[in-house]
C-alpha cells in the first residue's frame, strides 16, 4: 500500500514508470505459463488443429460467420447515429 501511495505521489511519470515495468513482468509471467501450458498438453495439440480446421467449413460456422458479420455491420453503421436503444436511454437520445 505504500509503494502505491509513492508512485501515486510521484506524479504521472513514476506512474508510467511503474506500469512499464509490471507489464514486462506480466509478458514475461504469460509466456512462461503459456510455454507450461503447451508442453503439458503437447498430445492434445494436433488433434485441436484437426478439430478447427474441420469444424471451420461446416453449416454453423457459414451461418455464424454470416450472423456475426451481419452484427458487426449493423454496429457500424448505427452506433454513429446512436440507433443502438439498449445501450442509451430515452433521455440520452433527446
């Protein structure tokens, strides 16, 4: 707690300082565990790539690609004109 008020303290600069240098660690951390994580389940790997590249070229991957881009588009081309009523309120629209 007061190594957080000290880099608080210290201004925007020691901030910035200090999340450079967790985030290293933090990539660092990833890819270890990562590595970990692959070779622990190395058997697992080429029966994964065969289950993606055969689930990719189905009916429900088309539908859903077509789904998910039909969304996205929608998305797009209301959020600018604020179309999208679940996200604002009524008063926000006035």
């Amino acid at each position: 707690m007061i190594i957080v008020g000290l880099i608080i303290i210290g201004g925007i600069k020691r901030i910035g300082n200090a999340a450079s240098i967790v985030a290293s660690f933090m990539i660092l951390i990833y890819c270890f565990f990562g590595t970990i994580v692959l070779i622990t389940n190395a058997s697992a790997i080429p029966s994964a790539f065969a289950l993606v590249f055969h689930d990719a070229f189905t009916e429900t991957a088309a539908v859903g690609g077509f789904w998910g881009s039909t969304a996205s588009l929608a998305i797009h081309a209301g959020h600018p004109r604020k179309v999208c009523l679940a996200v604002y309120s009524p008063t926000s629209l006035a």
